[in-house]
C-alpha cells in the first residue's frame, strides 16, 4: 500500500479551514433556529416578549411614516409589525408609544470604539442611551495589538450580553506600512480566516495604503491586494479611505479598485464626485455642515448612498455632544428631510455591508432595535429598545455591564524590558559641530518633502527650542521586547511650560508609545508613566506628573465604567488648561492622529527599524534620511 504524508503546514491549514467552517455552519444554524422560532409569535399562536404599541413608525423601505403601528418582539428580534391591535397574539409585557415616534436603532458605518476610550461593554452604556445599538468596527486600531485575536476580541461583549451589536470590518492597516511591525499582520490567509470565522465579520476595513494599492511595485502591493481578494472571495465588503484623492483620475481609480466607501472627504465637489461614481459615503459632522447643503444645491435627492458617522470621538465629547444622535441631527439642520437623516444613521449603512437581514429597519426578523422619540427633528430620545430589552430611558443606561474576561494578550501589551532614561531621548549631534541641519516636521504635514533648519549644537547634542515654536518628538517601540526609541523635532507644537511632555500610547494606527516635550527627563518620565499602567495618557508638567489616563487593555482603551474614564480625560484636558502651549492653548489630542502613515503623509517618524535606525521614513517611497547631519 503506498501512503501519502502530507506536509505539516497543509494540515494545519485543513483544521483552520475547518473550524472556521463549523464555526460559519453554527452561526448560520443559529439564525435559522432564531427565524423558526419567530413564525408561530407572529402568527399569534405564540406568547411574545414585548409589545411596542401604537407608536408612529418610520418604514424606510417605503421612506414613509406609519401611523399607529405595534411592533412585536420575540427574544431580541422583531416577529411581527403592523396596524396597532391587528397583531392577535398576546404579550408578557407593553410599552405604550402613544405619542412617540419609533425609528431603527442607529449604526455606526465608520468608527473606532478604541477612540472611545472603551471596551466594547462600557462603550454599550456610553452610546446605547444616545440611540447607537450596532456599530461596523473598523479595527485597525486593535488589530494591530492583538493580531490574529482581532475578531475574538470584538466579539466577546456581545457575546457576553452586550446589547451592542459588533461587526468587525479587518483592519487592512495591519500594520499600516511596510515599514512599520506591530502586534499583527494580516494577508490573504489571515484575512481568509477572520472572514469564515464568523459571519458577523463584514469586510475588510478602510484600505489605507493607496500607493500599495495604485503601484505594483510597492513594498505592501501583494498583501493588500491578497486581502482584497480574500475579502471578494467571502462577498464580504471592501472599504476604503480616500484621503487625498480628489482629482477625477484619482476617484475614478480609487472606484475601480473596489473600494467602496469613503469616510475622508473633506471638500464639497470631492463628495460630489465620489458619490457619482458609486462610492458609499460615511460623513463626519464636520463634512455634514457643509457637504449637505452643497449637494441639495446640486440637485441630490436620493440620499441611499450616504451615511453619517462618528469615526473617532471620545468618551468626554460623546458624553458632551451626544453619539449618533448628534450627527443625524447635524443632518437634519443641513437640510437633509429627517427620514433620509435617520436612514442614513441606519439602513443605508446596513444595505451597505449586507446586514440589513439584521439590523437597521424596524422590520420582521430584525433585531428589535427601536429607538422611540418625542421630537423627530431634535432627535429628542425618549427611550431605546436594544436587541429586545429596554436599555436606556432618559439618557440613563438600564442593563448590567456584563462581565467580559480579556485575556493576557489583551492585557500585558506593553513589551519594554526596561525603564526609558533620559539618555534615550537625547538628539545627538556629529562630533565636532558648532551647529546642524536637521530635518523638522509639524502635524498634518502633507508635502513631499520635509522642512530643513539649521540649529545649534550644546554639548554635543541638538536641544528643542520651545521659544521658537520646536519641541522634541519621539516613538518608542512597545512590540518587540527592546528599548528602540527614534527622535526628532517638530514645529508649532508641544509644552512652552519648562520640564514638560505629553506621552501616549495612542498613536494612530500602529499605536507604539509617542512623547512630545522640551526636556528629556520629562519624557522618560511621561513616557514610563504610560508603559507602567499598560497604556494610556500621562502629562508632566514642571517635572511632575500630574494627569493620566490609563487604558489598560492593548494600550487602547479601558474596561472601567463610562464616568470613571471620562473624568480622568477631563483631568487631563483641565492640567495641560493649566499650563502654556505653542501654538493653540490646551491638550494638543489630535497629536494621536499626528503620525498616521497613511495617504496622503509622506515623511513620518515612525520606531526604529532594520536598516533605518533613526524611524525618519517617506512612508510612500520608503526613501529614508537622518534627522540631524
């Protein structure tokens, strides 16, 4: 008999496959078993769970609203909808909606939850009240900690009870550059799998790397695209991140690789020109105010193809201005008729990535997500139905948090073998000199090329200037178990207050450790205040530390309740109130967003790695240089 001995590595890849398979086939069986058990509640020959009764309801298939209508709720999902008393069944328990108008819960197209501050549980308590019951989590942020945790980590509130529905779109920037090493990376098999590990997963998040995408010949182009194909291979959907693609070749590319949405529009005439060419647009508040009324002036009358969304906003803003409440409100003020407001901030995000079976209508088989109101144009919220349990009422929160166990890889992220001392913040200058060149950068520095200045040298090493608008800024190596610190100066940003730094282990998208000071002790000591409490925010002021934020789980976010989060962010915005800045006073938080190496930056600071030991790189070319010669 001849025996045939397979490689290793293929039966390793034939049990993945299979698990996933099971995994798929369970979730599916599942929803078959939810749907079975709908039909007899709305036949009436069954007891349901909750009546809604006699509410005014918005049917966003028809773009109308219905007039006295129940909803029948059976578990978490919607059986039966109609004209009030027609339904002949009877329920355990009524909410009577007289008076209020019901709408689908809202969803989120494009957000970062990390950007909250929160895990996923507490994130439920801080946006459910403000009519959020699902979000399309696009977990770049994450990803890049945990790697192939990714989907587990997402999954695990709601599948603890947490009335807030996840689905992951992968993250593409993992990592976000080929210069770049984190906790992840993700090709066509990794991708292969997060899509069949469970059908929540809906696509591949915001493809980033346009020139990986756009030039053959660029470092990640094989990756990407292994991950688009993955992604095609699934029906799953690929989303894109089109900033600072705005002329009509550029669109039209960016349409023609597949990349269906864009969420970085920032000019009128560019959210035009993408809309028409079929890419789904996911609208910040800032866009709304002026895109909108841009196109009702142009015409636009079928909204289908636009959502509004949240992106990045934390857990102190949110609680301020509200979540996506204040963004179809911010619709409804551009001009946008309130029904295409509120279908933007459900179903058209839902048709969009294939899960309007699930969510996003108040409809039969739907989660029975409802968001009643008392005023339609105020989004004035009276109370919110999620996933069929009455979460929240007046702005308050109902449920338990349910106890959600992170493992270690979500805990321990912080791979730092030492202490950092002011040494390894020192920006040395060449033997011998009297003064430098030396390369400067500011945030949201789009130009090809960086800024030159000529500095003094004092005792051997090149010092920021605070006076003239230049601090320090550096990137410290959280992933690989070594202290690997890359340095150099920025303008017209960072502390004039003496001895001061600001650290943070949010720094989007690979997210090591970034510091911005004047002085390196100062650094060190912001710096080792964020890695001793696993990640956060620390601010030294005069040689002290005096705020921080600790977000404890992959350095990203924190598995504490909403206030308790929120007020140490308000104290850590009122300290660095308390000091002097370059520049515009107050926290300089939009540093987080400072080093993306996404399109359209070129030069970046990003760690030390093999064959650039300084981490001074254009991001697009990998052309490298020195920050001081």
């Amino acid at each position: 008999m001849v025996r045939f001995k397979f490689p290793a590595i293929l039966v390793c890849l034939f049990v993945a496959l299979s698990q996933n398979v099971v995994a798929q086939s369970k979730g599916a069986a599942e929803e078959v078993a939810r749907r079975q058990a709908l039909i007899p509640v709305a036949l009436g020959t069954a007891t349901a769970d909750l009546r809604v009764a006699n509410v005014v309801l918005l049917n966003v298939f028809t773009r109308q609203w219905d007039e006295a209508q129940d909803i029948i709720v059976s578990g978490d999902r919607i059986a039966w909808v109609g004209p009030a008393g027609e339904w002949p069944g009877k329920a355990k328990k009524t909410i009577d909606g007289t008076g209020l108008w019901a709408v689908p819960g809202f969803g989120e197209s494009h957000k970062h939850i990390e950007s909250s501050y929160l895990t996923p549980e507490y994130e439920a308590a801080l946006v459910v009240p403000f009519g959020n019951t699902w979000t399309v989590e696009g977990s770049h942020e994450v990803s890049n900690v945990v790697g192939n945790h990714n989907v587990d980590f997402w999954l695990r509130a709601e599948d603890a009870g947490s009335p807030l529905k996840i689905f992951p779109a992968i993250g593409s920037a993992t990592p976000p550059t080929a210069y770049e090493s984190g906790g992840g990376y993700y090709g066509l098999n990794e991708m292969q799998d997060f899509m069949q590990s469970d059908l929540r997963v809906v696509g591949l998040g915001e493809v980033m790397d346009w020139p990986a995408v756009s030039q053959p010949d660029a470092l990640a182009h094989e990756r990407i695209w292994g991950m688009i194909e993955a992604t095609y291979a699934n029906r799953g959907v690929v989303e894109g991140h089109g900033s600072g693609l705005r002329s009509l070749a550029q669109i039209n590319a960016f349409a023609a690789a597949g990349l269906s949405s864009d969420h970085e529009v920032r000019e009128n005439n560019e959210g035009l020109e993408k809309l028409r060419r079929g890419i789904f647009l996911e609208v910040r508040v800032d866009t709304a105010r002026t895109l909108f009324p841009y196109l009702i002036d142009q015409g636009i009358e079928d909204w289908q193809n636009v959502s509004v969304t949240t992106d990045d906003r934390d857990v102190h803003a949110t609680l301020e201005l509200g979540s996506m409440d204040y963004n179809i409100r911010t619709a409804i003020r551009a001009g946008v008729p309130a029904i295409d407001a509120y279908r933007m901030g459900s179903y058209n995000t839902a048709k969009h990535f294939r899960i309007d079976h699930l969510v996003g209508a108040l409809a039969p088989g739907r989660f029975a997500d409802i968001v009643l109101l008392k005023d339609v144009n105020a989004v004035e919220i009276d109370r919110v139905v999620a996933s069929g349990q009455l979460a929240a009422q007046a702005g308050e929160y109902l449920l338990e948090v349910p106890n959600v166990e992170y493992p270690d890889w979500a805990h321990d992220t912080m791979k730092i073998p030492r202490e950092l001392r002011s040494d390894d913040f020192v920006l040395a200058a060449p033997d011998g000199r009297d003064e430098v060149n030396v390369a400067l950068m500011k945030p949201f520095y789009f130009s090809d090329t960086f800024i030159t200045e000529t500095l003094p040298v004092t005792d051997g090493v090149v010092l920021p200037a605070p006076e003239q608008g230049i601090s320090k800024v550096a990137m410290i190596d959280r992933y690989h178990d070594r202290v690997s610190v890359s340095k150099m100066l920025w303008r017209d940003v960072g502390p004039l207050s003496p001895n001061s730094a600001l650290a943070s282990s949010q720094s989007h998208d690979l997210h090591n450790i970034w510091v911005l000071g004047n002085d390196d002790v100062a650094m060190a000591m912001a710096a080792n205040a964020v890695a001793a409490q696993q990640g956060g925010w620390a601010l030294v002021n005069n040689g002290r530390v005096v705020a921080t934020v600790r977000l404890e789980i992959a350095g990203l976010v924190s598995q504490r309740p909403v206030a308790e989060v929120a007020a140490e962010l308000e104290t850590l915005q009122a300290e660095a109130d308390k000091m002097q800045w370059i520049g515009s006073p107050g926290l300089p938080e939009r540093m987080r967003f400072a080093f993306l190496t996404a399109s359209p930056w070129r030069w970046q600071l990003v760690a030390p790695y093999d064959g650039n030991p300084g981490g001074f790189v254009d991001v697009g070319t990998g052309k490298t240089h020195p920050v001081v010669w």
